[in-house]
C-alpha cells in the first residue's frame, strides 16, 4: 500500500500528468455540459395549436384546441407564443385577428372576456342603459374603485341663494370598468397610462334619465362624484337607487333637457318615475 501511494504522489507530483489530467477533465465537462445544453434545446414541449380556424371575436374552446410538441428552443426564441392551454381556453380571439387551423397561439392574438370592446353592452339586462361618469385620478382616489365595486354617487351644486349643497344622489351602483382616455380598462395590460378618465355604469333607464338630464344642467355648477364604500359595503350591496326624492326634483327643475326630451331617449316601459 505504502509503495501505491508513493507511485500515485509521484505520478501527481508530474506537472505534464497534471497539465493532461486537467485538460481531459476539461473536455468532460465540455462534453457532458455541451451535450445537456443540446438536450435541453431539442427537448420537445408541448404547446396548444388551433384545430379549426378561429375567426375575431371567437370564443375558445376546449375542442378547438389541441397540443402539438416542438423543441424548447424555439418556444424559448418565439417572443409572446403561448405554450400552455389554461393560457388558451376560455380567452377571446382579438377584434383585428384570425387564427388559421394549425396556427399557434400568441399572447398578441388573444383577448380576456373583459376586454372585448361589446363586453359590457353584451349582457346588459332589459330597460338597463350604460352610463359613462367623467373622472379623474383624483375622482377615483388614485385608482381606489375597482370595477365589481359598489359605490355610491354624490352631486354638489350651487343653489340659487349661492349656497353649496352636496348630497347623495344614487347609492349602491356597481362599476363595470374604469377605463382610460383611450377606452381600455386602466387596471388591464392594454392600458398605456393607468389613469382614469371614466367609469362605466349599466343602470336602470329610469335612472339613466336622471343622470342624463342632470350632465343638461348648465346653472347652479352640477357636479357628480364618486364616493367609495368598501369591501363590506360591496360584499353587502343593497338595490340600486336614487337616494331621495329631492334629488329627483331639483334635477327636473333645473335641466336644460326636458322631461319629454329625455324620455324619448329610453322605452316607456321602463320609466318608474
């Protein structure tokens, strides 16, 4: 054993022993790394194809969709493809895109039910209208309302005395989206600033009336404003309404848009006041 182990220190003691040793041990890790990387390059992954043409607008479904395997370098070099089909099913086909049969799906192509530009007049119940309120990052408390919240609406005028009245006009109104100047959805990835410029509202048409008369109003410095109320308040909505009968008096006693004018606009089925 002793006469091994001298052998063996002799042997590593040689600097061309150790120069060679260190070369091949060299080449190894090349090899075995070059060849993982290889590997791991070529390795198939599956991704979800289209097995019919998808036209814009077009939900996905389960049996549209089908999975082919490619090699992981090109998912990994393929900027936006998506490579799972929870990212698929369920999602839109964008307004401006068409998936032919066989093509892959790319993030660009597709769109959140949300999204679409009808989503919300889509579903709009009977002798409900849509109604846009006018605001700023200030009027949504910096991006506070979200939309599902409930919350109420205030208006503050001027009255002929020169007194400043506020009081609420509607409560419980749920938000449908707060979209930016552009129209897309501030909370959203389309949305290039995040600021608010409007939030959107599906209400009755009687109420719809009201607020549309009250925006006719060019005396007394109308204004309306979102008040938040919280999760508990959204978590426990009451019915949607007009807070007061004043409110209702002094909107038809001041618009510049009369009552006839404004009813016009909506089924007369629909009007309860």
């Amino acid at each position: 054993m002793g006469n091994i182990g001298v052998t063996i220190k002799r042997f590593l003691g040689n600097k061309n022993t150790v120069t060679i040793l260190g070369v091949v041990i060299g080449i190894i890790v090349l090899y075995v790394g070059y060849n993982w990387r290889v590997n791991q390059s070529v390795e198939p992954q599956s991704i979800p194809y289209a097995k019919v043409e998808l036209k814009a607008n077009e939900l996905i479904t389960k049996d549209q969709v089908g999975t082919i395997k490619v090699s992981k370098s090109m998912v990994d070099t393929t900027p936006g493809l998506l490579t799972s089909l929870s990212q698929v099913i369920g999602k839109y086909v964008s307004y401006d895109s068409k998936i032919p049969e066989g093509g892959l799906f790319y993030s660009s192509q597709l769109m959140a039910a949300e999204q679409r530009p009808n989503y919300i007049t889509e579903n709009l119940p009977k002798c409900h209208t849509v109604y846009s309120l006018p605001v700023t990052l200030h009027d949504t408390y910096a991006n506070s309302i979200m939309r599902d919240d409930y919350i109420d609406l205030y208006i503050s005028a001027v009255s002929d005395e020169g007194k400043v009245i506020i009081a609420k006009m509607i409560e419980s109104i749920q938000v449908l989206d707060v979209r930016d100047s552009n129209g897309k959805s501030v909370f959203s990835s389309q949305s290039e600033t995040g600021i608010p410029a409007e939030l959107i509202f599906s209400v009755p048409d009687s109420m719809f009336l009201l607020l549309t008369r009250a925006d006719h109003i060019s005396t007394n410095q109308i204004k309306i404003f979102p008040v938040p109320r919280g999760k508990e308040y959204t978590e426990n909505h009451s019915a949607t309404q007009v807070a007061s009968q004043v409110i209702i008096d002094f909107i038809n006693n001041k618009s510049d848009l009369t009552y006839a004018e404004s009813a016009s606009l909506i089924d007369k089925e629909c009007l309860d006041y």
